[in-house]
C-alpha cells in the first residue's frame, strides 16, 4: 500500500465519521446509551476540523440540529480531496 492508498483511506474514513456525526445529530439521543457514545465519537474525532471553519463561517441562524454552511464547506471540501486522492 503506497502512501496516496492511505490518505485516501483515511479520507474515506473521516467522511464517513463526519456524515455519522451529522446523522446522529438530527436526533434526541440520550447521552448514556451507546448512540450517544457512538455520537459523542464521531463529534470528538471531527471537532479538530469542523471547529476552525465555524470560525470563520458562522453557523446560520436557525440552522437544523448543527447542519449550516461550515459543515457543508467541509463536506465539499471531503469530496473534493477524494476524488483527487482516490
């Protein structure tokens, strides 16, 4: 396995964390079951990334369960290195 077979692993990886975040976060999941776990997961592992572009793309106001612009940047951004990695 060479070096771009890894990044594009990882990058498929992420995007399915990402979009299981933004799944799970369509739904009152109690914190104490293993949905929550699972959710609280997937925000752990794509904060790093999802934080910055919050930043600096502000959320719209009244967006749906934390779906706004940033998280739609961030997906477009996923699929664009995907398909250059893959």
């Amino acid at each position: 396995m060479n070096v771009s077979e890894i990044l594009c692993v990882a990058v498929l990886l992420f995007e399915f964390v990402f979009l299981l975040r933004l799944v799970l976060s369509f739904f009152p999941i109690q914190p104490d079951t293993t949905w929550g776990a699972i959710r609280s997961m997937s925000v752990a592992a794509t904060e790093p990334v999802v934080m910055p572009v919050r930043r600096v793309v502000p959320p719209l106001p009244g967006a749906m369960a934390g779906f706004g612009i940033a998280e739609l940047l961030i997906l477009i951004a996923l699929q664009i290195v995907a398909q250059i990695l893959c």
